[in-house]
C-alpha cells in the first residue's frame, strides 16, 4: 500500500513542467508536494514555502528524497503551472481511486 506521499507524488509526476529546462534544479512533484505541505501548515506564500522546506529538511529528505532547499523563487517559477494541469490531474487521480475501491 502507497504512503500519502507517494500518493501525491504520483499525482503531481503528471502535471506538466511549465519551466525552462535549464532551470529544473528540482523536479516538480518535489517542489508542489513541499508547497501543498507548506500550505496545509498554514503557509500563505512562497517565502513560507521556503521556510516549511527549510524547517523540515531532514523530514523532506527521508519522504521524498529532497536533496537541498528550493528557494522561495523557485516556488515562484513553479507557480506558472496552469492551474486547470493540477485539477484535471486530482479529478483524474481521485476518479481512479473510486475505481479502485468500488472493486473491492
């Protein structure tokens, strides 16, 4: 059985990377698995972000393998994900969890 966060990992591997190649320091789930945390924490911004990642560093590191800190611009960039990626993902994503558990 998957952990919740591979469960969201999983979910956000799919959503398309609207970022310049150069620029991925960081792969995407990692960075909107911290962001969905930093938010859940009750983080309201990208330096929050940066603060939730910073402050659970050892946590993120044996979870999700992050191996250093993104920067509160590195949240940023990642904000230009279009948003209706990250519901069309979910819907998706829950849909075959009911699937799933209807088969049982």
């Amino acid at each position: 059985m998957k952990t919740p966060p591979e469960i969201a990992l999983e979910i956000f591997r799919v959503i398309p990377d609207p970022r310049v190649e150069r620029t991925k320091e960081y792969r995407l789930e990692i960075i909107m698995f911290v962001a969905l945390c930093a938010y859940l924490s009750g983080g309201s911004g990208f330096y929050d972000m940066h603060a939730y990642a910073k402050a659970r560093k050892d946590w993120l590191r044996t979870t999700i393998d992050m191996q250093s800190v993104p920067s509160h611009d590195t949240f940023n960039r990642v904000a230009a994900v279009p948003r209706g990626s990250l519901e069309m993902v979910t819907r998706s994503h829950l849909k075959n969890m009911v699937r799933c558990g209807s088969k049982k």
